[in-house]
C-alpha cells in the first residue's frame, strides 16, 4: 500500500512536470510551424530547421513536442495540422502574442509595409518595421514574434510574407486583418490533405 502511495504521488508529479512544460505555446513555435508550412514536400531536419530559423536544434525540438501537445502538428511531427494552426492564428495569435508599434527606427518592412499586405492596402501611411540594424526602411518598430525573424525572413521569402501576415493579425487594423486571413486562406488551402 506504501509503495503505491508512493507511486501515485511520483506519477502526479511527473504529470503536473509535463503539464507545465507543455502548458503554453512559446513565441518561437509559431516561426517553426511556419517554417514547416513553407517546406512542405522538402525533409526539413531538426537540425536544418533549427539552422534556418536561427535557432538551437533543442529549441527546434522543444518547440515541436509542445505543437504536437497542442495538435498543431503530428504525432511523428513531420506534417502541419493547417486547418487548426490557420484557425489559431486567426483568432488567437492576437490575443497569445500581443505587440503594440514601438518607436520610430530602421529595420525590414512588415504588417501593411510589405508584401502581400500592402498589395492589397489604399492609403496606409503608417510604415511599420522589425527592429534590424541593417535594414533599409524607416517606420514605427514592432517586435518581432521571436527575435531570429528577420534573419530567418531575410533568407526565405515564403516564410517572410506568412510573418508578414502574422504581423497583420497581431496588430493590424480590421482592414489588415481582413486582407490578412484571405492571404493566410489562399497560402494555407492549398496545403490542406484531402
């Protein structure tokens, strides 16, 4: 009877461990699910992943076991889960990861300053910008869902535009969000397994 008190209680804590280990989604697990949306059909390893992002292999890692928690991913954590990763970027990704226009400085366009937002944006003058020492645009900084993106957007333009869009629900106008989920729509059905 001990023994079995004693293992309940080591098996509660080993529960409530993973519990808040996988509690909450982490800001550098939404650039790797898009990375994984713009490298579908490739083999992206942990390690290739971890590369192009900028990040460390283990960080690429951890960030898969909490997707597959949250069934953002697969068990094997190989394939999206589009339909739901598509749903919580636009209607939580606001809400989880907030960002708010900071002050002018240089950096790389983003939200209705780059593409495809701007595309389809009239009349916008606000110029909102990645804090970036070598970039070439000036405008009002916003941070960055994690701080390796635009390293990572700089080195592959499909994963730049879905940041971009991203940006556009965190802190965009009705009218940015409203251009951001079509464009978030037409890149993500594609990609949606029968």
């Amino acid at each position: 009877m001990h023994t079995e008190i004693l293992f309940a209680i080591r098996e509660q804590r080993t529960n409530e461990i993973k519990y808040l280990i996988y509690k909450e989604m982490k800001p550098q697990d939404i650039l790797v699910l898009l990375k994984k949306m713009t490298s579908v059909g490739k083999t992206l390893s942990c390690h290739g992943l971890a590369e192009s992002l900028g990040l460390s292999a283990s960080t690429v890692s951890e960030s898969l076991e909490r997707c597959k928690k949250a069934k953002l991913i697969d068990r094997d954590k190989k394939r999206v889960n589009v339909l739901a990763l598509q749903e919580f970027l636009i209607h939580g990704i606001a809400y989880v990861f907030p960002v708010e226009a900071g002050r002018v400085g240089r950096g790389i366009p983003t939200n209705s300053s780059a593409s495809p937002i701007k595309e389809n944006i009239t009349g916008s003058s606000e110029i909102y910008v990645w804090h970036y020492v070598k970039g070439t645009s000036r405008g009002q900084q916003i941070e960055p869902i994690y701080p390796t993106v635009p390293e990572a957007a700089l080195r592959d333009d499909e994963l730049y535009q879905l940041l971009v869009i991203v940006d556009a629900l965190r802190i965009g106008h009705s009218r940015e969000k409203s251009v951001a989920i079509e464009e978030l729509t037409k890149r993500f059905n594609p990609k949606v397994d029968p």
